[in-house]
DNA sequence: GCGCAAATTTGGTCATACCAAAGGCGATGC
DNA sequence: GCATCGCCTTTGGTATGACCAAATTTGCGC
C-alpha cells in the first residue's frame, strides 16, 4: 500500500536514520503533518481505522517509537479517537474536538468556585447576546423549535431528570439560531464542563416550574422581539440558578 | 527523592510490571495523574524544569516509554511547556492554555472562508455584548483606559504596524472590563487564530483613518452609556472589517 | 451458514543502545 | 577576579527487539 506523498516534507526520499536530523529535530512532527494532510484530503476517510502501527513504519521509514509518538499528538489534536487497545479511529477535525481538547484543561480552572463563576458568566454574556439576537433575527421555524422544547421543559416539571434535559434542550435552541456551528458546540462545552457541579443543584417540581417559568419568560420576550425584556429574563434565570449552584461549594 | 503520593491511585504501593493491569490498562495517564497532582499542589512549582526523564522512571517505576508518553499528554493539555530538545517546563493551567490546546484543532476549521467567518462570527456576537456590558457598567478607569487606547490608535494612523497592534489594543479594553479572566484570554485566541487571515488584509493610512473613527464612534456611545449606539457602531465596524477579509480569499 | 476455539495480528510496555544537543565544569586568557 | 572557550557529562530523541495480553481473524466443526 504505497500512498502519494506531499511534497511539502520531503518523506519518502529520506532514508530511516537522517530523518530526525534533516527535519532539524522532530520525526514526530513530519509524521504527524503527513498523516494530518491524508486526513484532510480524505485519503483515509472519518470514520476509517489507521492503519496499524507497524504499517505506518514502513510507509514513513521511522521508528514504532516515533509513529507512536505522532499518533499520541494527532489523538490530542482531536484528529484520531484513539481508544486503549484499540485501532485509532480517524476523525475529521470539527468544532467539538476544539473544545474537546481544551476540556483537559478546563477541568482544572473549575476546581474552585472562582473558576466556574468565571465560566458561568462567560456564558452569561454569551448567552444574552443570543437571546437578544433571537428576539430581534428569530425566524418562524427558530420560534417553533423554542415552543416546541418549551412545551417539553413544561412537560417534566414533575421528573427532575428530564427536567434537566429539557431544560439543556432549550437553551440549546438559543444557540441554534444563528445558524452557526461554533454556537451549539460551545453550548455542548459548557453543558458538559459544568454538568459536574450542576447535577449537584439541589432539584425539586417546585423549582422546575420556577425554571419553567423564567423560559415562558424568555420565550414570550422573543415572541415579542422584545430583545431588552429577553435579555433580562435570561440573566435573571441564570444568576438565580448561580444562587444554587454556588450553595454546593463548601465555606463561608 | 521520595515523594508523598497521593492516595487516590496506589501508584506508591504497587510494583513495577503489574501497573497496567492493575489500573486497568493506562500506564501513562497513572503517571499523568502523579504528575498532575504535583503541579497543581504546587510540590512542582510553576515554571520549574520537570525531573530528568531518567529520574521519573525510578519515581514512578515505570519505563521511559511510559515517562515519555505521560509527558507528551501533559504538554498537550497545558500543564508543560515542552520544546524540543530542552527539559520541560511547569505551567500551572490556565485559561490561554486551554485555548492554546483547542488551537491545534482550530487551525483546520480555518482553511476555509466558511470556518472563518463562523469564528469571525462568533467574536462579533461575543464582543457586541461586551460593548453593552461596557456601556452600562463600565467604571471610571475602564472609560480612561479606552480613552488611552483610543488615543494610541489616533496616534498610530500613519503606521499600518503600530495602528494593527493599537487596534487589537483597543478591543483588549473591550475585553477587560467584566473583570473575568476568561474573556482576555478568549480575545487573545480570536486574535491569534484569526491574525494570518487578518494581516492579509490591505491596509493604509485610509483605511486606518475609518477604522479609527469606528473605535471613537464606539467609545463614544459607551461614555454616553448607550449600549444600542455602542452595539451598532461595534457592528458596523466588525461587519466593514469582514468584508475587507473576505476579499483575501480567492473567490468562486 | 453459524458459532466457537485456535492462530495470528496488533497495541501497550519494557529494556537497551546510540547519537547529538544542552548544560555544567574547569582551564585559559585578559 | 572575571569573562570566555572547550571538554565532559547529562539528558532528550530515536531505533531495535522482545514480550504480553487483548483484539481480530481464521478456520474448524456442527
């Protein structure tokens, strides 16, 4: 299986051992940037298995050591899924594997309340904005889907579970409208990253409807194309919801 | 030197060859752990070299493969800062490395005007809620920095160089005021992913000219504490700039 | 065909060796 | 006494080869 090399690093006409010195250090790298290119190009397809280790050896002249080492980087880089055992699983690079990869980070700047405060007003801001962009941009369809996970939320009133569910269902609307798909994958983000002290919050039917109704609040607001009205419901809505969250940190 | 290991992996406790399997297949994210724990302890202090690669292996008892690896994920995640030939170096995570993580993914999202713009897009929303923020709760000192970086802008209209550095200055400000140190960060990636596109757009005392009346049209609304005006002149600004890079993609 | 066991692949880890660059050390010269 | 240069040691980057256990494939028997 010999494969058509780009030309940008000169691979296929090194041999083995010049390799890490004519690149000026990093054998790794090389690797990496060809199989990214392959990736890209699609000649290995999203979704297709790498090609085993050993494989790779002789296709770049380098070592197990260094095809292992690229491997490692492009996985990081969101390009492979590589489970433990199993074959790495080419992925094109999207949205959610950026945030993915800062994921590793994120979970230690939420370790103290600062921290996630920070996050949560990140998206406070962010979210304002959104709602004042769907009060004024919202289109028939943008205003249904809202009413339709409305009604949802409603619905689960009494199962705090799917309350939950509907809840980040509806939000996740918000982020649909632009129409850009940075948007509903930063929601994902945050959903995820705060999940962990979220699911802490203490839930009950009567809060849910509390919560409900702060939604009805905000949805009737970008009924209305009232974008002041929606923005102050929202960050009403979510800095009573702080007032929960941040009871789950121990201390004063 | 011996160190105290935490509990939460027996790493201490256990001998060499049986890590793998007792962990459950993961050698490398043990030692990830360890050393992780280190760093945010503060028993690796930031900046510090990490040990020898040799040294690790005796510490934690396994090989230099492993090391290697452990290393090569901790770099990848921020907690290191690891040039190629040189001993790595401790950082204490941070919101820019998060962003720095998620900006090898990023750098792919951006091949085409579609990625670009839907970033581009993104800080638009963003910031066009920060210049509300700014209108309403801007303090005394945030308005006289803006003032300072509005000055600096005029001053530098001559020179593209220096009027580039003083415009990104200027949004900085923008980016200061809620006093969250996520939003610097994430002006600090938008800036960075979105400079290569950026720089290729024609620039001249002209152009600088507009842009600078932009940035006056826009602290002006926010010491009027217009947040509508503030917003406006934000967008019109970004919007004006976009369709400038917009021409540096080759077109259909 | 289909399921199950044996044989083969293949990823994870270890051990060892070599090279070249980085870093430390001592001699040299001012 | 201090700065500089060069040698020696340390240390990171890579290559090899081996072994194990899990994953996958093969193929046998039903």
């Amino acid at each position: 299986m010999s494969i058509v090399i780009p030309d940008f690093v000169g691979l296929a006409c090194m041999t083995d051992e010049t390799f890490a010195l004519r690149t000026g250090l990093r054998a790794a790298d090389a690797v990496v940037r060809e199989i990214e290119a392959r990736i890209v190009s699609g000649s290995l397809a999203d979704g297709a298995h790498l090609p085993p280790e050993r494989d790779l050896i002789d296709t770049y002249g380098v070592s197990r050591t260094v095809v292992r080492e690229a491997v490692a980087r492009l996985a990081s880089k969101g390009l492979l899924e590589s489970r433990p055992r199993y074959r790495p699983v080419v992925r094109r690079p999207g949205v959610d594997a950026a945030l993915a990869a800062a994921g590793g980070v994120v979970g230690h700047l939420l370790r103290d309340s600062v921290g996630v405060k920070n996050l949560y007003d990140t998206r406070i801001l962010l979210e304002g904005a959104l709602v004042r962009h769907a009060a004024l941009q919202a289109r028939k369809d943008d205003i249904a889907a809202l009413a339709r996970a409305l009604a949802a939320n409603e619905a689960a009133i009494d199962n705090s579970e799917l309350f939950y569910a509907t809840d980040v269902a509806f939000h996740a609307v918000l982020y649909d409208v632009p129409r850009n798909p940075i948007l509903p994958a930063v929601h994902r983000a945050f959903t995820a990253w705060l999940a962990e002290h979220w699911v802490k919050m203490p839930r009950s039917p009567e809060r849910n409807r509390v919560n409900f109704l702060r939604h009805r609040d905000i949805f009737a607001a970008i009924q209305d194309r009232d974008p002041d009205a929606a923005e102050a419901a929202l960050a009403s809505h979510l800095n009573a919801a702080w007032e929960y969250v941040r009871g789950t940190f121990e201390g004063p």
